[in-house]
C-alpha cells in the first residue's frame, strides 16, 4: 500500500491495512465482521473530519472531542461506544505515526483518562403481556386514512422484524415481500451490520399486505418504502419515533425510551423466550456480537440458560 492512498482515498487504505496488517491487542489478526465494523466506524469519522475541511493527518484532540458530542446524540448513554470509537482511533493514528504521515497522536491522553463501564445499562423492552398488547394493535382500523395506515405499519414492521430506525428508513418497496410463501423483509447492509432477509411475525402481514396495496398505488417513482411526503421523501428518525410513541401511549404503555430501539429489544427477546439461541437472535437483528442478546438475556427467568448451538 502506498502511503499516497492514505491521503487520497483514506477508506480503501484503511480497509486494505485492516485486511492486511492491522491486529488487535493479542497481535491476532481480526475477524472479517470485526473488520467489516471497523471500517464502518472509520467512514463515519472519516466523513466527519471531511465535512470540517479536516484530513487524517490534520485532526487534532478537538475534532475527537466535536466527533463524540455528535456520536452521543445517537448512543444510549453508558454504552462502550465512545470507548470502542476512540480505541479504534488511537491504533489507526498510531499506525500514521509510524509511517511519519503523523508526528502526534491527539487519541493517546484522550484514551488514558478512559475505562470500560462497570455495568451496562439494562436494555429496555416491553413485558411480554405488553408485546402482546401491541401486537393486536398493530391491525389497520377501518376508513384509516394512508397516512394513519402507514404509521401503524411502522410500527409492525419496528416489532415484527427487529429492524433499526435506519434500516426502516431506507427499506425500498421491493424490499417487502407480503405475498409469497413465507412473508419477509430484505434489509440491505448498513454500516456493521450484515444484509439479511427476516421472516416476519404472522401477527403484522394483514396490516404490511394492506399497507403495501396502497403504496403501489400511489403516482410517482419514489423507491422507498414508507414515504414521508406526497413528493416521495423518505421517512425521518424522529416521525419514525414519534409513530412508535404514539402506538405505545395509545395503549398506556409507557417506558424509559419509546423509540425504535425498545421495539427492537422486544422483538429480540420474544424470540430468546421462544428458545432461540443468543447466536440465532444476533443474526436476527444484523450483529456480528451476541452482546445484545446476551444482555437481553439476562432478563428473562434463570430458567432460561444460555442455549449452545448443536454440532452438525
């Protein structure tokens, strides 16, 4: 690799120095889904610096600190994601330093002021008397109007496929299939988390099968899914929001975050309380780790043990 790359095309040297020399603390090299991650995380600070007329080898203490205040608007408070961002920053600023495209690494003082979270927040998620309740909402009300439609069919693809407020925003129309053999939705790769296809819950089809008839109805080439306007734009984080606290304070469900995300972990530990394994329930929702699962885990009964997938 050729030090010119490092200043012309930052993500392509980053992902060839992951794949080639790039290792972890145990001087082992890393997993294709850590790399994957990795250089997810990288684009995004990488596009931060860029939009700041910064470069990698310009960057100082500063911009870290104005990149994590911007990071934070997006992270669960008490989460490692700070950490694992600035860790990630340190060995890539590292290695420039190395290379003599750096004489200082602003990452370095930063770090050692850190440390890993004692506890993690505990996830929040509906009970499963609640999930229940939710779920026999998530029907279309006679005479609804499309855009009362569209809401709770937010809501049932939120708590029906474990999807994130980013993947729902980008879902195309030809991403949903309602009417084959075994209804799911295809979530296009984002950032860390894998593609994959997701079956979904029976109790959302009648309203995603009559949501989707009205949408291929509409005039106009709009691609997306759910659509925010008659003019085709797609939906934003905070209307998204705003459909599932809507959903849940019609029912006097009320929780510590009525976003997405509680939708999300609620979807994930259904399928934990089902039987499935902390592995099956990671791939469901695009994670390369079983952290979330694990975590999610822990709330349900001691009866339910960590389930070890059997050898074939």
């Amino acid at each position: 690799m050729t030090l010119a790359l490092w200043t012309s095309d930052p993500e392509t040297a980053y992902a060839q120095w992951q794949r080639t020399e790039a290792a972890g603390a145990d001087r082992r090299a890393f997993a294709e889904r850590s790399i994957v991650q990795h250089c997810a995380m990288f684009a995004r600070f990488n596009r931060f610096l860029g939009a700041r007329g910064q470069a990698l080898t310009t960057f100082g203490s500063d911009h870290i600190n104005g990149f994590f205040e911007e990071l934070a608007r997006d992270c669960v408070p008490g989460t490692t994601t700070r950490l694992r961002y600035l860790k990630l920053i340190d060995r890539l600023v590292r290695h420039l330093v190395a290379m003599e495209l750096r004489s200082a690494n602003p990452a370095a003082q930063m770090l050692g002021s850190e440390s890993w979270p004692e506890d993690e927040p505990t996830p929040t998620y509906l009970s499963l008397v609640d999930d229940c309740r939710l779920q026999s909402a998530c029907v279309s009300q006679p005479d609804a109007d499309f855009k009362s439609l569209r809401n709770t069919a937010i809501v049932a693809t939120f708590l029906g496929a474990g999807i994130t407020a980013a993947e729902c925003r980008h879902l195309r129309l030809s991403d949903l299939d309602v009417h084959g053999i075994r209804p799911d939705v295809l979530v296009q790769k984002r950032g860390p988390r894998i593609a994959r296809r997701v079956t979904l819950e029976p109790f959302s089809l009648d309203v995603l099968r009559e949501y989707y008839d009205a949408r291929t109805k509409l005039p106009g080439q709009s691609e997306w899914l759910f659509l925010a306007t008659a003019a085709g734009k797609p939906m934003k984080d905070d209307t998204l929001g705003k459909c599932v606290r809507v959903a849940l304070k019609s029912l006097n469900i009320t929780a510590a975050d009525m976003s997405p995300r509680l939708l999300r972990n609620t979807y994930a530990r259904r399928h934990l309380h089902a039987g499935r394994t902390d592995e099956e329930v990671a791939n469901l929702l695009g994670l390369s780790s079983h952290r979330t699962s694990v975590r999610l885990r822990q709330t349900l009964e001691p009866s339910f043990a960590p389930l070890v997938d059997s050898e074939t």
